[in-house]
C-alpha cells in the first residue's frame, strides 16, 4: 500500500493535510481523506472555542481525539463502580507507576482550577461536538496504562527519583518556575521550549509521553484516513502536534503498533542489585554470627535492632501515609522478614490490610480528579491503599540499611572478625 500526502499551513492553529491511499480499481482513483490538526492546551478556555469553531466550520466526518478508551469512558462518566482488585493495584512494578498517575493527574487539576479549565474540557467539547453534527468519532491515543507502564520501566533510578520528587512538591505547591502563558502555549515555539526542558530533564519520560504517542496516534489517523473520501479533524495536544506532522508527511515512517504497545521487559536494575546486596550481607553476617560461636545474647541484641529499627521506619512510612492502625502494625510487624527477602515487599503486606479496610472503588478513583489539596488525595480510599504501599516500602528499605550499621556497630561487632571466624569454623566442620 503506498500513500500520497500534501501539506499546507495556515496561519492559525489548525493545520490541514491531504491524505489518501491508492484505490485497487485501475481507473476509479478515490478523493483523498483531509485530516485536520487542531493543536491544543489541554487547560485552555481559548482551545475548547477553536475545537468547537473547527469543527462545526469544517463538518468532518470523524472527529479523532487524543483519548484512548478508559480516558474517553471516564471523561462521559461511563466507568462503573466496583471494587478495584487489590491483588492488581499492588502487583510487583504498579504500585509507584498507579502513583505517578495520581500526581500528574493532581498536577494537571491544579493547572486547570487556576485556570478555570477541567483537564480535558477540549476533548470533551470535540466529542459533544462531533455528536452535535452526527460524525463519528475516532480515539487515536495508546491506552493510558500502557503509556505509564512504559514511562515507569523505561526511567532510570535517578530520572524515577528526579520525577517523583518533583510531582511531589508540585502537588504540595512547593516551588514552581516561570509563568507560562496557558493562551499562548499552542504556539509552536513556547511548545518546543517545553519539549525541549522535558528531554533535559528526563529523556525516558520524553520519549515515553510524546515521541511513542506521536508515532501512535500518527499511526491511527493513519489507518482512520485509509480508503480516502474522509474529513478528518483530529484534536490533539500542541506538544504532539509537529510530531504527528513529521510522520503524517511519510507514513513509512511510522513503527509498527507492537513495538510501542509492547510492556519493557524487566532490565538491569542497579536499585535491585543494591537492595539484595544489602540483604545478602544481612543474611551474611546472621549466618557467620551463628557459625562463629557468638553467644545467644549478642545474637538476640543483633536481631532484635534489625527488628525495630526495619519495622519502625516502615511503620512511619505508613503513618505518614495516614494508614489504618491495622496497617501500621501490619508494616511494624513483617518489615524484618521482609527486608529479608527479595520477592516480598512490607508495603504489600501493608497495603493489601489498607485495601481490606478502605475498600478503595473506581468511584474513588474517580474522585482523585476533583480533589483540591494533597490532604484532600490523602483521604481518597484508592490513594491511601497507594501510599501506604509505596511509603512502606520505601521505610523498610532505609530501615534496612540503617540495621544492617547499627547491627554492626552498636553491638561491637566486626565483620572481618565475624567472617574470619565464622569462615575457619565452616572448614573445621567440612574438614578442611
């Protein structure tokens, strides 16, 4: 199949292209489908009245917009309420990605309130639009988990750190940087300046959140233009708009739909290595404790820090999460087992006691979307269960590495007195 593309540009916002595909009769050539850009700030009153003027100017007959299907079912209220399965909400990888979601949603809808724009508001305006003429609509965007399992498994430790911490103190209202001007910031220049400190900053998140998405609602107008004939306005955000261009103006371009819905595989993890190095020395010093001959007391001493130390911070994690006090001894009560092991986590144990308390529902997550301060987040069901699981977790990792000193230190131990001995001792009992 080969493709003919035109490209003109207007001087406003909205960007037309001629896109067809050739016809297998020899001598009937069909029209070529026009696909319309309409670039777009997603908390902009002045992008929800160009969507609205476009559309009901051009009369398309599909109008696509940047939405995958649980975006476009949460945005016409269709989602249903049920019980979230908290085996999924706290499966191995999810917990800090479901976390993410929640801070940049926040984010956005402290954006938006300031000015005066629900997140999405343009994307909804298009549909009601689209459903006001009778065209059909057409969602083009990668589904949302998808994108944020991607951007969770492509990110670095230290661009996962950089980013938490930032969504953070941006949900907190700590900090902020130059005013941006929400009117302006469709204009190709103020967009590519953003871009641009995006790929500084985190060149994963980057390639995640705008190159794969381009190519992929590239991709679908693509396949939504295909037989010709067709009027196309597609309403996307500006920061995808020239993205969106590039690959529009040579289709061959475009990737293949399974190398950008595909999840990352587990890499190479330098946080994991050191998380079971640290575990392995723990296990270490234990067993060489055991094998030296140290007395029963001092070995008592060595446990019972690792125990208190690991299940105090883990417990503050939890408290700090404002978890249920079921949950807060739950983390107390199994950090030191396991720290100890790397197939478990405290903040799971935690969190499954924290969902079985809350009862966390859709209509909870829902709901994240209106609240007004991080205090307000922290009383939604479904984020408690998230950050009592993530900050949990987070306090028994510290917890360890502070036992593991403390249990070296404080009880007066050497490691190389411990290995040396404990070492000669294993070759008495082998004969050796």
């Amino acid at each position: 199949m080969s493709y003919n593309y035109e490209s003109t540009t207007s001087s406003s916002e909205v960007q037309e292209h001629d896109f067809s595909t050739d016809s297998t009769s020899e001598n009937v050539a069909p029209a070529p489908s026009r696909i319309s850009l309409v670039g777009t700030a997603h908390v902009s009153e002045k992008s929800i009245r160009e969507v609205k003027e476009t559309i009901h100017n051009q009369q398309p007959d599909v109008v696509a917009v940047e939405l995958c299907k649980g975006r476009y079912d949460a945005l016409k209220g269709k989602t249903q309420t049920s019980d979230i399965s908290v085996k999924e909400l706290l499966a191995e990888g999810k917990v800090y990605f479901f976390l993410i979601h929640m801070l940049l949603a926040h984010v956005q809808k402290r954006i938006g309130k300031e000015m005066g724009v629900q997140p999405g508001a343009e994307m909804l305006a298009a549909i009601e639009a689209a459903e006001e003429i009778g065209a059909d609509v057409a969602l083009v965007d990668r589904d949302i988990q998808v994108t944020l399992q991607r951007f969770w498994g492509k990110m670095g430790l230290i661009e996962k750190t950089k980013m938490i911490g930032t969504l953070i103190a941006a949900a907190l209202g700590i900090g902020g940087g130059d005013e941006i001007d929400i009117d302006n910031i469709t204009e190709q220049d103020t967009v590519t300046v953003l871009i641009e400190e995006l790929r500084h900053t985190s060149p994963s998140a980057a390639e995640v959140l705008i190159d794969e998405r381009d190519a992929y609602i590239a991709g679908s107008l693509a396949r939504t233009a295909a037989g010709g004939g067709k009027n196309i306005v597609a309403v996307v955000g500006a920061g995808h708009r020239s993205g969106i261009e590039k690959y529009l103006s040579d289709p061959r371009t475009i990737p293949p739909l399974s190398s950008l819905v595909t999840l990352p595989k587990k890499r190479f993890s330098l946080m994991k290595v050191f998380g079971i190095a640290i575990v392995a020395l723990a296990l270490a010093i234990f067993l060489l404790l055991i094998i030296s001959g140290t007395s029963i007391e001092l070995l008592l001493i060595a446990f019972g820090w690792w125990f208190a130390i690991n299940g105090t911070l883990s417990a503050l994690g939890t408290i700090i999460a404002g978890g249920h006090p079921y949950s807060i001894a739950t983390s107390f009560g199994v950090a030191w087992l396991t720290s100890l092991n790397p197939m478990m986590a405290a903040g799971w144990f935690a969190g499954l006691v924290e969902a079985k308390q809350r009862h966390p529902t859709t209509d909870d997550l829902k709901e994240i979307m209106k609240l007004e301060t991080f205090s307000e987040m922290k009383k939604n069901n479904f984020f408690r269960v998230i950050l009592v699981a993530g900050l949990a977790n987070i306090g028994s990792v510290i917890g360890s590495i502070i036992a593991l000193y403390v249990v070296v230190t404080i009880t007066g131990l050497d490691p190389r007195d411990i290995i040396e001995a404990g070492l000669n001792n294993l070759m008495i009992r082998l004969g050796i």
